[in-house]
C-alpha cells in the first residue's frame, strides 16, 4: 500500500502550514509524517496535534507507559499495512 495523499516537505511548508510544521517540532521533535499530510488542512491538523503531543509525550501529559505507547505505534502501523 502507498501513500495517497503525499506530504507537504519543509520547502513547500508555508503560512499556516509552516506554523503547524513548528508547533511539531517543538511539541513532538520533529515533524511527523501525520502532521506532514494533514498539512493539506492545517486548521484541522492544529486541532489534533495538542491531542497527539498528549498522548504521545510524556512532557504534555502522557501517563501510559512508553512501551505500551510503542506497541500501540507498532500495531496501527501493522494493520494499516505501514511497511516503515
């Protein structure tokens, strides 16, 4: 399976786009793939990126455990058929 919608890249990152790419960056490190395609609608993307940085990030309020966030990853990507 590929992906259908591509990701917008650094360079073609602008306005409200590169805002949500900055926002990733800090909340999460970097800026994730997800974030990348939600870019397309990026007042959508600024919705669920707080709620992604929750979950995900121990720093903005995760309390699972990092290896049960992991396989949580690992699953979703197995069945979506994610090869990366």
């Amino acid at each position: 399976m590929t992906q259908r919608i591509r990701g917008i890249t650094d360079e073609e990152a602008v306005g409200p786009a590169r805002d949500l790419f900055d926002a990733s960056n800090k909340m999460l490190g970097r800026t994730a793939n997800l974030m990348r395609i939600l870019s397309h609608s990026p007042y959508v993307a600024r919705w669920i990126l707080p709620f992604i940085a929750a979950v995900r990030q121990p720093n903005a309020g995760a309390v699972s455990d990092v290896r049960l966030r992991n396989l949580a990853v690992l699953k979703t990507s197995t069945i979506n058929d994610c090869h990366y």
